[in-house]
C-alpha cells in the first residue's frame, strides 16, 4: 500500500481524534472498573456464583473492547468495504512479519475468551506452574502460585503446551493426600481410618465422594486420599490437614511407614 492511497484511506484531524481519545478513555475506565470491581465482588459470594462473576469479567473486558474499535474506527477511515479491507490487509502483514509472536498470543487470547480453558479465580497448571488465574488478558494471563509468586505467561502458550485445570470454573477442586506405609499392614483397616479422616476434616466437601486408592510399590503400599473442599482457597490447609490426622490415625492404629533410601545401596 502506498502512501497516497493509504492517505485516502484514513481521515485524521484534531476533532476525530478528540473523539476517538475520549472513546478509548471511556472504554479504558470501564475496563478498569469491571477488573477491579468484580473480582473484590466476588470474593463475597459463595462458591458458584462467585466463578460465574470472576468467568463475566474477561467476557465483558472483550466486548468493551469490540465496541471501542467498532466506534473508533469510522471515525478516521471511509467506512467501506474496500478500505477496510485494504487497511486490515496492512496491518495483518506488518503484524505477520514484525509481532509474530505478539499477534500469536493475541489470537490465543481470543480463542481462550471462545473455548474458555481457564477462567479467574480458576487453579490452573501451564508450562509447569501451577497457581490461581487472577487476571487474563487477550495477550497474557496472570497467576499466584501457592508461594505468593505472580506468573505472567503469554497466551501463546495454548498452542505448545498442555493447560491442567484443577476446578474449572467451578468450586469442586480434588486433593490428594498421599501415604506411604510398609508392606505389613491390614489393608481394610488402614482405608477404613484413612475414609474416616477425610470425612471429620472441617475443609471436607460432603456432597463430593471420598476415595481411598491403593497401589503396590516394590518398597511397600501408596495410598492416595482424594476429597474435596469446601472452597477451592482451602486446599492447602486442607491437605495439611489430611495429612497431619491421617499419620496420627496410622501411628495409632501401629503402621510402620515407609522407609526408602534415598542414596542407592552400593554394588
């Protein structure tokens, strides 16, 4: 495209773009208000209506969007087809050629609003991270790991890599206790007690099952707890919890744990 038809194209003076500037500005503060309103909203209400609210906001950040350029654009170019799609074959070849990547993640981030692998407030694992999504944005999302740690990864990551999500979107989040004891033990008895433990746990989700599963090891038995709770921000504690009684429960009942070496024995 060359600069005279490129200059017909587009019709720039101080009044279109006092109108655009004010446009973008509007957008701009809604935008800003939904993200910072909303989530402290939700954070209020229970678990249900809570991941429905925090699921709104990236919905309706890209619809503010949508209507920015919607309005924006008329305003400095002839909105017909021809322009348009002369203007639109431009940008897409400067972006093709020198934000490849950047237009990547832009994609992303637009097939992530349609296909809604995470959602905020939703615990999710990518590229080996794993921590709760607290913003998305149509190039990056944001996540907290249990360590305090805020994770930026580019939403390009939804073409290479594998997305974990533990609950999405809604507040049913599966732990996982684990347990490692010696061969000689009564097998009923220890899934009994190990039952017991998740079901008088004050994190426990009773309308979700509990489910003790077995594995045999060459160095003894694995037991895996799987429960719920109550609220996916309590799974830390509610694993510590399953945990600390169920090693008490065990040492009552006289099961000896595990023991394995952790330097191999020699030759």
């Amino acid at each position: 495209m060359n600069p005279g038809t490129l200059s017909s194209i587009i019709h720039i003076t101080w009044d279109r773009l006092l109108h655009v500037a004010v446009i973008v500005a509007a957008g701009w503060a809604a935008i800003t208000i939904i993200k910072r309103v909303l989530p402290r909203l939700a954070e209020r209400l229970p678990g249900r209506q809570r991941q429905q609210v925090l699921g709104s906001v990236q919905v309706l950040r890209l619809l503010i969007i949508f209507l920015v350029v919607f309005l924006s654009v008329p305003l400095l170019i002839d909105p017909t087809f021809k322009n348009i799609f002369a203007l639109l074959g431009a940008l897409g070849l400067a972006l093709g050629f020198a934000l490849k990547d950047y237009a990547s993640s832009l994609m992303a981030g637009m097939v992530a609003v349609y296909e809604i692998p995470y959602r905020l407030g939703d615990w999710v694992e990518i590229d080996g991270r794993y921590g709760k999504v607290t913003s998305i944005g149509l190039r990056v999302i944001e996540i907290v790991t249990p360590d305090d740690t805020t994770v930026i990864i580019p939403q390009s990551k939804l073409w290479t890599g594998l997305v974990a999500n533990s609950n999405s979107g809604t507040q049913y989040l599966q732990c996982v206790a684990d347990f490692y004891l010696h061969p000689r033990h009564d097998p009923a008895a220890v899934q009994s007690a190990l039952h017991d433990v998740a079901l008088s746990s004050p994190y426990v989700q009773l309308k979700r099952p509990v489910v003790v599963v077995a594995q045999e090891q060459p160095w003894g038995t694995h037991y895996r707890l799987r429960a719920y709770p109550v609220d996916p921000r309590d799974q830390f504690q509610f694993i510590t919890d399953l945990c600390g009684r169920g090693k008490t429960t065990l040492m009552a009942l006289g099961v000896e744990f595990a023991a394995v070496s952790a330097v191999p024995p020699p030759p």
